[in-house]
C-alpha cells in the first residue's frame, strides 16, 4: 500500500513531535506492507513556517535512509479550503508555499465537517480552473456531501479519498456507513492513515486493508492502494 495521507514530518503540525518518533511511525508503516508514504502537513504549518517544514522534511527523509526504513517518503500539504480563501490558496500554490502532491498537479482539499456543500463545490471547482487536480481528503467526513455529491464530483474528475482507519475502526457510525458506501460505489481513488503519531491517531492500517479485500472487488482494491498512488509519485 502507498499512504497518500499521513502527518509523519516532525515539529511543524499537530503531528509527531520529534524525528524518533517519525520513524517509529515509518517503521510501523513499514512493517503492515506500506513501501510508500506522502507526508502531508497542514496548510497552516508552510503559513507559519514553510522554510521549516522544507528542513525538517529533508532531516527525515535523511534519517529514514541512514536508518534503511524501507519507506519513499514524497511531500505535499493538507490545504484547508474555504470559499473566502480560494484567490490566496491558488496563490500560495502557484508560488510554491503549498506543495502540491510530490510534485504533480495533485492537490489533497479538506473542510471542517460541517461545511456546506455548494462551498466543497466551489472550492474544488476553483481548483480545477487553476490548472490543480484536487483530491477530497478523508470525503467520508463531511457531514453534507453525501453519496450522490461524491458522484457527481468524481464524475467531474475530482478523485476521493478516504482514511483506512475508518472502514473498520470509526467509532462513529455516520462516518463508516459513509466511507464503505463510497467504496460499494467505487468512488474512492486514493487511501491514507491521516495518522499523526505513533498514540495519537497511529497508522493502523491492517484491520481496514483485509476489510476491504474481503468485501470488494479485489482489482478496484489494488487500484485504490496501489495503482492510482503510484501516479503520485512517478507522473
């Protein structure tokens, strides 16, 4: 599996506070299969400190190499989207403050839950006119894009993505009833942890993953763990 949604980079984010415990993260990543992994801090991390996100992602990706952490770490930024915001969020984008994902015109959008639909809407179209491919993060979230919402944006080739930890470990059943109804209707593209340490929200990843493959089609799976997230790291 390649994680296209994890908050692994140290001391920028609500993330994990030292490198120690990064590559604990990465190795407990490593050990449930995962050979790759974007790290995606918030967008709020590159307002306050985009120099220091570059030096400390550089640091780790130094140290899970020294360490023979057999993880690709690639880089981009969780932005959070609202409509008051867009003209500054594409610029931000276009010089560069916000990475997009490793480098592709891929761009992981989140919302506070209870954003309005027609804000999703106009964010994500906003996008799209910049020249960006935005991906919904962890669409199982919100409380106001529902199934029929999700359709009509992939079908405007926006892709989705959703948490693993949902599919089987959410607590709230709004929020797993979701996230298995967009994958029966194969609206899903990309799957990440959206961990932030190895206590708090840690990357656990098996219990969803043998999920999945137990009830979905197991070529659409692959696609979705494997295939489609290798466009993120090699286009």
């Amino acid at each position: 599996m390649i994680d296209v949604h994890i908050h692994v980079i140290p001391d920028v984010d609500d993330g994990p506070d030292t490198i120690e415990e990064s590559l604990q993260m990465l190795r407990a990543a490593s050990e449930q299969g995962i050979t790759a992994v974007i790290a995606t801090p918030h967008s709020s991390a590159y307002d306050y400190g985009h120099k220091k996100v570059i030096k400390e992602f550089s640091r780790l990706r130094q140290a899970v190499s020294d360490q023979g952490i057999p993880v690709q770490v690639g880089i981009g930024c969780e932005i959070l989207c609202y409509e008051s915001d867009m003209d500054e969020i594409i610029h931000l984008l276009g010089n560069g403050t916000y990475p997009t994902m490793n480098g592709t015109r891929y761009v992981l959008a989140e919302f506070f839950p209870n954003v309005a639909r027609k804000a999703v809407i106009y964010c994500l179209h906003r996008l799209q006119e910049a020249g960006y491919i935005p991906i919904i993060a962890h669409a199982e979230r919100y409380q106001n894009v529902d199934i029929e919402t999700a359709r009509r944006l992939h079908e405007e080739g926006i892709p989705i993505q959703v948490n693993v930890y949902s599919v089987k470990k959410e607590s709230y059943a709004r929020i797993r009833d979701q996230v298995r109804g967009l994958l029966a209707n194969r609206l899903v593209d990309f799957v990440g942890s959206d961990a932030h340490g190895v206590k708090r929200r840690p990357p656990l990843y098996t219990s969803g993953v043998e999920y999945m493959y137990r009830t979905y089609d197991r070529s659409y799976i692959d696609s979705i763990l494997q295939g489609n997230p290798q466009s993120l790291l090699y286009s």
